[in-house]
C-alpha cells in the first residue's frame, strides 16, 4: 500500500547478485538469474528487494568499486534487465532497493581518470589529494600524508607520481575517497539519486554512508599499536554528516509521489547519534546499519576471535531496542555479504543445525525494527570448509592475509580467523538443489558450492514444512498480521542470563514473549519478577521444534525459541 508508513511492517531481503543465481552459464549471478528466482522471493514473503551492486565495475570490491553509477556492469545484464527486475517486482507487490555506494567510486571512473589527470584539472578537488608529508619524497615509507589504515590493510594513500601527490582510500587503492566537502559532488551524486528513483526505484542502502563527511584536516590519528594512527574520531560522523544527509533528503528523497526507503550503513556509529540520524522530524534516514551486534565476539579486530556470550550479545541489542524505542528506527540483521553465516557464527551448524536456524530467526524477527534476510539464510545455509588462502576472493581477506603474514604470523593461525570470518563465507553461490552448482550455474562457479548442497537447499526446504525456509516465512507472516510484533514496546527480560534470550512485546492489550535457549542443552528457564507464571495458559503463535510444546512449562529443548501471546 502507498501509505507513509508500509515499510514498518516489512521485510528486505538482500541479493548479492555475483552469488545468487546465474543464467548464461559465466560462473557469475547476474540479473536474469535473479529474475528467474523472484517466484522464491515472494513464497518466503519479502516486501522489499536490497540488490548489491550491478553497475559497471572492474569488480575489485566485487562491485562496491564503481566506474558508472548510470549502466549496468556486462556480467550481471543491461539496464533494461533492471527496469525488467523493477518491473517483475512490482507486478508482486514488491519494492528495489538499489545499493548507493557514494563514498568512494573505482578508480577507473571518469571522474577519477580526470581528477588524477592533472594537479589543475577542474574535478581535482573532486577527491583527497595530498602532497606528500613535510616534503618528503613521493612513495617512500613515511611520506603518506597521515597515518591512517585502509580497511583492506596498509595506508589509506596511494602515491600517484604523475601528479606528485596521494590520494586517499579508505578502501582498496582502487577506491578512492569522493571529497563531500565539494557541492559539485554532492550535487553530481543527487542527480544521479534522482535518475534512478525516476527509473522507479523505491530506495538506497547506502554504503558506509558515515564516512562521507571527513575531518578536513585529515589529522593524524593516535598510534595504539603499530605504526598506524585511530582514523575513526576524524572519518566516523565527522563534523558535517548530519547536513550532508538533511541535504540529500531535502536534495533527492523529499516530495517524491512514492516512498523512498533508506537504511545508512554506518560502521561505528552509537545508538545516541543514531536517534539524530532516524529521527523522522530530522528528515535524514530512515533507518540505519549498526555494527554494535557484530563485534561483541571479537576484540580489538575482526579477526581476533572471542567466544560468543550472550549476555554481551542481549545487552547490545537491547540498548539499541531501549535507544530508539521513542524515536527513530531499528534495522534488524544477523548476515550480509560482509558477515559469517549467522548460523555458524551465533547458532550451531552442527546437529542443531536446523533448529537453531530457527531460533536465530524468531530471536531476530522479533525484535522491533526492519528484519533484514540475507540470501541463503532462509536456507539454513553455513559457513564453507574453506581449506588455504588459495580459495579465498575477497580483497579484504587477502589483503589481511598477505599484511599479517608478512609481519610473522602463523599461517595457520591467520586462517582460523579468515574460515571463521572471512567475507567470502556469505558470498558462496546460493544453493538451489541437490544437482550439480546447486542448480546455481551450469558453469564453472566463480567461488564453489557448499558440499552441504546436496540437503541444504531450496527445493528440499520447500518441500519440508518444518524447515528454517517455512519458520522464515511464519516470521514474516507474523510481522504482517499481529501488530505487535511491528509496533510492540520491547522488553529485555533475564538480562544476566548466558543461555535464554527472552524479551516481551506489548501493544494494546497484547503481550508478547520470545524465549530462546540458545544451547544444546534442555534448559529450565528461571522465573523472575518480569517472567510470571501467566505464560503457562498462553497461545504458542510459533515454536521451532516439532512436535511443538502445548504450552510454556518454563522448560526449553536445545536450541528451542518460542513465540507466546496473551491478552
Ligand atoms: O562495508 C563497509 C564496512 O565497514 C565493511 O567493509 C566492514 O568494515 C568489513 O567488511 C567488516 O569485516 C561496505 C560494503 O558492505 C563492503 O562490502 C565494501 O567492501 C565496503 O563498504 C567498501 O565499499
């Protein structure tokens, strides 16, 4: 429906075209393949489509690279595939959103080509450039202009000679910095916003959108441990972020005759500065990405691993429920294509494979927020046995590997984390049967399938109601039907527990409770002031074990979650 207020109650499910299905046989998902797949899509019950990148790219990022923002990149099709796919989704009911990666652009766009062209070129200042430190000479150790660190390992600058000067890259060296302080590029990047919302788009993820504003200065940043400095008090929400966004709402997304959906992907960002930037009277965005939740099991890095612990985990997401509860708006994820498998990250994608699927979902979908499906989670699908370095693709993972090994570390050691972690975890190819690829290419896949294929699958999930697919589906039926789940006030319960998750929802008249035993062991779930004795004449809306429990006895499976409600 049109009104303001449809996307409350909706679910985005996210596709990462190179992995999702593939239709000519290169290897590679591409738009087609998508399209083919949409019938999937709308069984399982998703409103709106997050489609990663598809423009032209040289695909050193995997598309987050991008060297035109206005046509699409060969392998994944043309843009009348995408006014196809636009098509195809509104004939059902369902929205695009298109991935808006504007803090960087490949270095193969023509607005770099002739940014770097020369030291006057008109769209120099289009982008960072800086001559090297104090004087020194161009490319030698110590002359990059501060001592910042790339996401994907080394400085943040590279030396072009032509011109004499770095420029910055808070990603690859073939992702340069866009330079927001410049009103051409904002007003360059809002046009093209408009072109594509006009092409019938119904809203942007966008890409580390709060990197976009950037301490001028570039200052140096204090050197914790080796020889690079802390970048994120001068990258993270610098000092114009807000304006830039009230700009480009007021610029692009305001008085347009239809919603236009937008999430900020924001690393770094707390809670309080997420109540300014989803403040619907701020008219900035709608919603944002925190990655709060998916960096309580490791420490200093990403890649030094910690064991989950779950009181860790409910104390972070309750805050978020707590800090946006009067104002503003949740995005709600457990994977994308930079996250483990959740299963194999939060669950256990051993014997309670399934079950705990389950519960990860009806944890989540639970919560108040927009509930975000990565691809293949409705499947159950896992992390990949991925064996050496030799089989990973990311840059990210490389980059790491190559830099940590170089400085002495354990080979094997850096490899524990990369199988754990890695992004390439999340980007194997969706598995669709039991033939051969999975039935996801009738080539040679660019990263290989699963071996867990032959049941994890989409055609043996349809096929079995009591699969994570058919749970999926009850959960976002249940966000469609029972207002509480959208609406609900939301409240942590057993906040010190390490092994039940258990929180209520209440709208109205109505109460909800959620109670997850996030183990492999039967759990008796304590009574506590919040958790009376009530529940025990309450309705089961959805419990993932079968045969499932009549009633709550206060007694929990392995790996069982429960949905409750009274009245
Ligand atoms: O991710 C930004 C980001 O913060 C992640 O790279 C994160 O730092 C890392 O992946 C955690 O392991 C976005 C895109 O989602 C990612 O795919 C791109 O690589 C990145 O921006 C650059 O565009």
């Amino acid at each position: 429906d049109s009104s303001e207020d449809w996307w409350r109650t909706a679910v985005v499910y996210q596709v990462y075209p190179r992995s999702f299905a593939d239709s000519d046989g290169d290897g590679i998902g591409d738009l087609r393949g998508l399209i083919g797949r949409l019938d999937h899509l709308a069984l399982l019950g998703v409103d709106v489509v997050w489609l990663s990148p598809v423009y032209r790219s040289p695909q050193d990022d995997n598309g987050y690279d991008i060297s035109d923002y206005q046509d699409i990149d060969p392998t994944f099709g043309t843009l009348d595939d995408v006014d196809d796919l636009v098509a195809a989704l509104h004939e059902r009911g369902m929205r695009l959103m298109m991935d808006l990666v504007v803090n960087h652009t490949s270095d193969e766009h023509a607005w770099f080509v002739e940014s770097r062209s020369s030291t006057d070129n008109p769209k120099r200042d289009w982008y960072w450039w800086r001559p090297p430190r104090d004087g020194m000479a161009g490319g030698t150790p110590g002359a990059e202009p501060n001592n910042w660190e790339s996401a994907f390992s080394g400085s943040v600058w590279e030396y072009d000679e032509a011109s004499g000067e770095y420029f910055l890259h808070v990603f690859s060296r073939k992702q340069p910095d866009l330079n927001w302080e410049n009103p051409e590029v904002r007003e360059a990047v809002y046009s093209m916003m408009r072109w594509w919302l006009d092409r019938g788009v119904d809203g942007f993820r966008m890409d580390v959108i709060n990197l976009i504003s950037k301490d001028p200065a570039l200052p140096d940043g204090i050197v914790h441990s080796g020889t690079f400095g802390d970048s994120s008090p001068y990258l993270i929400n610098g000092p114009r972020i807000h304006e830039f966004l009230a700009e480009l709402n007021r610029e692009v997304l305001r008085g347009r005759e239809r919603k236009v959906l937008t999430v900020g992907e924001m690393p770094g960002t707390t809670v309080e500065q997420a109540r300014l930037f989803t403040d619907p009277d701020r008219h900035e965005l709608d919603m944002v990405f925190t990655f709060e939740h998916v960096g309580v099991d490791h420490a200093q890095t990403k890649w030094d691993l910690v064991p989950l612990q779950l009181t860790a985990l409910k104390t972070v997401l309750g805050r978020w429920q707590a800090g946006l509860a009067d104002v503003g708006w949740n995005s709600l994820y457990w994977n994308n294509h930079d996250q483990p498998r959740a299963v194999s990250r939060f669950g256990d994608d051993g014997p309670w494979r399934v079950r705990s699927a389950k519960l990860l979902g009806t944890v989540l979908h639970l919560h108040r927020g927009t509930p975000y499906v990565y691809q293949g989670e409705e499947l159950g699908m896992t992390n990949h046995p991925f064996g050496g370095i030799d089989e990973l693709r990311d840059i990210e993972s490389l980059n790491h590997y190559a830099q940590a090994v170089g400085l002495g570390a354990d080979p094997e050691h850096v490899m524990t984390s990369l199988r754990s972690r890695g992004r390439d975890n999340a980007r194997t190819p969706v598995q669709w049967d039991d033939s051969a690829h999975a039935g996801f290419t009738t080539g040679e896949p660019w990263l290989p399938v699963n071996p867990n294929h032959d049941e994890v699958n989409a055609a043996a999930v349809i096929a079995d109601e009591h699969s994570v697919f058919h749970h999926y589906r009850r959960l976002i039926e249940l966000r469609h039907t029972v207002p509480a789940v959208a609406h609900g006030d939301f409240t942590m319960l057993l906040p010190d527990d390490e092994v039940v998750y258990a929180f209520t929802r209440s709208l109205d008249d109505v109460e909800l409770l959620v109670v997850a035993n996030f183990s492999g062991d039967p759990v008796q779930v304590e009574r506590d002031a919040a958790l009376d004795l009530d529940w025990a004449d309450a309705e089961v809306l959805l419990d993932n074990v079968e045969p499932g429990a009549g009633a709550f006895t206060g007694r929990l499976e392995p790996w069982q979650a429960l949905v409750l409600r009274r009245t």
